[in-house]
C-alpha cells in the first residue's frame, strides 16, 4: 500500500531543472531512503512535498488525497512531519518547549479556555507535558530538557529536530540528513531510532549521504541524480547497480 | 514550604504596588502628569512588543493608538455617546480597519508588513488632518471627562488611577495570551517561520490574530489618551511617535515583553525633563541614546540590571534574547 505517491514531479529555477519527472512511491511502514549525489535535489524533494516550494509541473498524492498546491501548515496537519538539513530550531526554547511546540496541533483545550488559564487546558498542558517528557526521552535528551536548544551541542541539536517533527504524531516522518555531523555512537543511536519509529507504524522517507547508514536501515531505496531518478531497489540491488556507481564517481569514499 | 526568596520576592512585589497606587499623593500634579504619560506610552510599547512577538516590527502603533483617540472623539462629540461606551467600538474599528490592510500585507511576509506599516501610519495621519470630518490639522475636542456615577474623572489623581486601570487591563491580557499555547505558537513564529509552519502552525493566521489584538489594545490606549487631554491633534499620531514606541521597548529590553515597554517609557518621559533640554534637540539625543544602548545594554536596561540584581527579581523571558540577536534565521516568506 502506497502512502505517498509523486507523478512526474518536477521543479526548475530559471533554466535549472532541480527536479525533473520525478515518479515515486513510498510504502506504508517503510524506511525509504532517497539518495543520491550533492546538488541531486533531494532537498528540494522534500521542499516540494512539504509544500515549502511550489512544484512545477506534476502531483504529489499523500494518503489518497493531492496535497501539490496545499500550503506547509495543512500539509504538516495531513500528517507529514519533516526535520531539516539545516539546523533549524526554536533557538531560545528549552529542549522541552521546543518539542511542546511541535504539539501545536494535538489535544486543544480551545483559544477561550487557554486564555483563561481554566482546569480543561491546564490538564491539556500537562498531558501534552508528559507526552513531551517521553519524546525526550526516548530520543535521549531527557538531562538536557530545560537547556536552550540554541546552547546544545550539534548531535543534541539533531536530535531536538527529529523531537520536534515526533511531537507532530506524523504519519510520515522526512529526515534529511539525520546523522550529518553527528559522532558514530551518536549515529548508531539515531539508525536504531529510525528503526522504532518505523516500528511504531510511522513511514518514514529518509535523505542520507552515511551509505552504511542507508544500506543498514532502507526498506527500499530511490536513487536520484540532477534531478532524475536513476534506480530504485533493494540495498543489495542499490549496492551493485552500474549507474548507482557511476553517479557517485567523485564523492568522497563513504558515499562510494 | 516556603523558602526565604519567596517571601522576599512577595515583600517586593507589595513595595512595589504600594509605592505605585501612593505616588499621586506623594508628588505633585506635575509629576503626576508624567506618570500618565509614562503609563500611555507604555501601554504603546506593550503592543509593540506583543507583535514582535511572531516576528513583525510594526511602525504604525501611534497611528492605530490615533484611531482609537479619534473613534472616541468622534462619538462623544458627534453622537454624544459615553466615553466607556466608545471605548470597545474604538477597539473594534482598529482592528476591523486594520484587518482589511493586513490581510493585503501579512501573507507577503515581514518586509512588506514593515513598509505597509510606515505608508498605513503617514497615510492616516492625514486623513485626521485633511477629512474635514476629523477637525483639520487642528484637531478635534472632547468637553466631557469621564465619569462613572459621582466619580467624575478630571483630576491628575482620578486619571492615573483610570490609567492604572486601563494599564492593568493591558497586563492581565497579554500576560494571559502569552501564557496560554497560543503564545507558545506565536512566540514559535518569531524564532522560525519555517520551522513552526513546518509543525502545522497557520503563520499568516496566527500573525492576523496576533496583530489585531495588539489593534485593539492600541486603540483603547487612545480612548485613554482622550480621557486626560481633551483633545486629538494629528500631530500627536505621526511616525516620529511610532518611532519612539519601538525606542521604549528597545531601552527597556526587548526580552521583557511585559515589564520592559514600561521601564523605557519611564525613562524616556522622565529623563528629557530633567535634562532640561531643549525640545530641539530632542531627535538628537533619542538617536544617540538608542545607538549607546544597541551599543552597550543590547538586552536593554532591565537587561543590565537582572545581569547584577539577584536572579529571582527578574526573570527574563528568553525568547527574544536582544536587539539583533544573532540566533535567528532571516525570515523566508
Ligand atoms: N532556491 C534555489 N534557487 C536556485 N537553485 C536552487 C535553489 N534551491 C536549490 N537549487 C539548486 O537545485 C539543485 C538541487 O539542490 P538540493 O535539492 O539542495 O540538492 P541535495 O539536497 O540533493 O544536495 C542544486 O543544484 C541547487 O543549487
Ligand atoms: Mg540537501
């Protein structure tokens, strides 16, 4: 059963076709990883399907439902939730605010009654707390909980991103680049995340450039270059197909 | 259980509340006055820094603070209506003015919310000034004081406990917004647009609402304004005036959303009085006063002060940590 599906999706600055005729499916339940060179546009992939960019020309389905012209809040409220290459937080919130953050969408009490301060919301704030806990925890941030995410080192702050896009309860969950710049233990941990995330029902479409980390977790890999996709398989078909090869000549040893 | 810094904080907070509600009495008509105007301007501030709040810098908070004195005149004079009658039509016509133009400018993003903001303010000061509707560039009066029953007020004392009043209003709710989700939400915009679009918040929506409460609240500081002098001149409206709302809140330390709008109110009506300078020089001297502080207080005074008071006196909301901060990511859309 196919979850999200892009027909012939393409996007292109000026004469620079970032994403051309792209066509992918992505199964319910799986870990599908989208790989491919610098610059391949994987990026812009999830931008489309996030709704950040317009596409071009083409149609994402997600769920049964064209989501291509929705803006990023509807699309974040079908259940696609993202974390971003970039480190992009809410700098000065504690770890556990910025997670309370991503719960904008669950379990309201109402405007009125948030304002009032009255029991029904208290008691939301303090289920969507312990809620909040958990998701710290299990990502292994519970002794940084009330830092700044802005003073927290690299890897903590990695793994805020992918607490924050939990605490959206999505569906599907895009990572790009989830292990960039983290430390092997630290990397260990997040492939072993991914894995239960996955195994708690949540999709999940994964941009990577680790290859070991790619090969070890993938369902099904899509291999993308300028634009194009160039193979989809298996990792064992993905490891040996000539093209796959010949698109990585040039990348650094890891990649290869 | 009690420890001794509570106690300590509460025997504060109790000073504090009862220096507030004695000064009348302790000072003279004079100084009086200042206080109500330092509770005017700070009330602006505390809208200007309600906005900032989801990332919009608003360069048009005296001309809706105008809308709001003007409502209020029109209706007591033309309609011969009661001055707290006006007072919930004049908030609700800012915003419902301001819906109309915002929801031009606020889809655009920050910069074209900024410019809108710099044109709105120029553009409604003149139509006070050149509808003849409005009483020309001459302004327009009101003859009547506000009165509930026998208590009539028209005195500097009766007015700084209205001012009281309508500051305490204006306290209670932004305190009340801001800790509520909602302020978790909006406080998400200001620090990253993409990142809270990303986890389902409506941005332009929240920022609509965001902004027209801070209508609102404008506004009914114009009723206030009414109320204690008696008449509105276009002059009093213009962009120099918004200017100076963003230096409030600047000085005070853009941190404090609450307290800090207040504090640099109180510094910038007092100070000029006491320096005895002349009006001339008075742009001069807010330009150099604001550069020092970007320069030396960032985090503005209150800033300073809770680096060398004990931390509980003061507690500072983190999320905006101080003028260009440099945590945050340019805004996208
Ligand atoms: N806003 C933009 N304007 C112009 N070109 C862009 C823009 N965003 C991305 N690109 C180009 O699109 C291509 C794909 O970029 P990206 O999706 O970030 O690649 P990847 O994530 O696979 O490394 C690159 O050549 C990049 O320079
Ligand atoms: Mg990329």
């Amino acid at each position: 059963m196919s979850l999200l599906t892009l027909e012939n999706v393409g996007k292109s600055y000026g004469r620079l076709e970032a994403v051309s005729g792209l066509e992918f499916s992505v199964d319910k339940g799986t870990v599908h990883s989208l790989i491919g060179p610098n610059g391949a546009g994987k990026t812009t992939v999830f931008n489309l399907i996030t709704g950040t960019i317009r596409a071009s020309c083409g149609r994402i389905v997600f769920d049964g439902e064209d989501i291509t012209r929705l803006e990023p809040h509807k699309i974040a409220q079908r259940g696609i939730a993202r974390s971003f290459q970039q480190t992009f937080l809410f700098m000065d919130y504690s770890v556990l605010d910025n997670v309370l953050t991503g719960f904008h969408m669950r379990d309201r009490a109402g405007v009125i009654r948030e304002f009032l301060h009255t029991r029904a919301a208290r008691e939301a704030d303090e289920r969507a707390r312990e809620q909040a806990l958990e998701i710290v925890d299990f990502m292994g941030l519970s002794e940084q909980k009330d830092e700044l995410a802005g003073n927290l080192p690299h890897g903590h702050q990695r793994a805020l991103g992918v607490s924050i896009a939990l605490a959206c309860d999505p569906t599907l969950l895009l990572m790009d680049e989830p292990v960039t710049g983290m430390n092997p233990t630290e990397s260990n941990e997040m492939v072993e995340r991914i894995r239960r995330i996955r195994d708690r029902g949540v999709t999940v479409l994964l941009v990577e450039h680790s290859m070991r980390v790619v090969m070890d977790i993938s369902d099904m890999i899509t291999v993308i270059s300028y634009g194009k996709k160039i193979a989809q398989g298996l990792p064992d078909e993905i490891k040996h197909d000539p093209q796959v090869i010949e698109a990585y000549i040039g990348e650094d040893t890891d990649a290869a | 259980m009690k420890t001794g810094t509570d106690i300590t904080k509460k025997l504060v907070f109790a000073v504090a509340v009862a220096v507030v509600l004695a000064l009348p009495w302790m000072t003279g008509p004079y100084t009086t006055q200042l206080f109500i105007l330092t509770m005017t301007y700070g009330m602006l501030g505390l809208s200007f820094a309600f906005t900032i709040r989801v990332g919009l810098p608003r360069f048009d908070s005296a001309a809706w603070w105008g809308v709001g004195a003007y409502t209020t005149a029109i209706l007591m004079t033309k309609a011969d209506m009661s001055f707290w009658l006006t007072l919930p039509i004049a908030g609700i016509v800012s915003m419902a003015v301001g819906f109309l133009i915002y929801r031009i400018a606020i889809p655009r993003g920050m910069m074209v919310f900024l410019m809108f903001g710099m044109v709105i303010a120029l553009a409604i000061q003149q139509l006070f000034g050149s509808v003849e509707f409005f009483g020309g560039w001459g302004g327009t009066e009101v003859i009547e004081a506000p009165a509930i029953g026998g208590l009539v007020f028209d005195g500097k004392r009766e007015l700084y406990y209205l001012g009281l009043g309508f500051l305490g209003f204006n306290l209670i709710c932004y305190y009340a917004l801001m800790r509520s989700r909602i302020g978790r939400s909006w406080n998400a915009i200001g620090q990253s647009v993409k990142l809270a679009s990303s986890v389902g918040i409506n941005v332009v929506r929240y920022r609509m609402a965001n902004v027209l409460i801070s209508n609102f609240f404008l506004a009914l500081t114009g009723s206030f304004y009414m109320a204690f002098s008696l008449v509105a001149v276009p002059a009093t409206f213009g962009l120099d005036k918004s200017l100076n709302v963003i230096m409030y809140v600047i000085i005070g330390g853009i941190a404090y959303s609450l307290l800090g709008p207040l504090v640099g109110a109180l510094i910038l009506a007092f100070v000029p009085e006491y320096m005895r300078v002349a009006a001339e020089y008075e742009s001069i001297i807010t330009a150099v006063v604001i550069i020092l502080v970007v320069i030396f207080l960032p985090e503005g005074v209150l800033g300073w002060v809770s680096g060398r008071a004990r931390p509980w006196l003061l507690r500072r909301r983190p999320w905006v940590r101080s003028v260009g901060s440099k945590n945050k990511e340019p805004e996208s859309g």
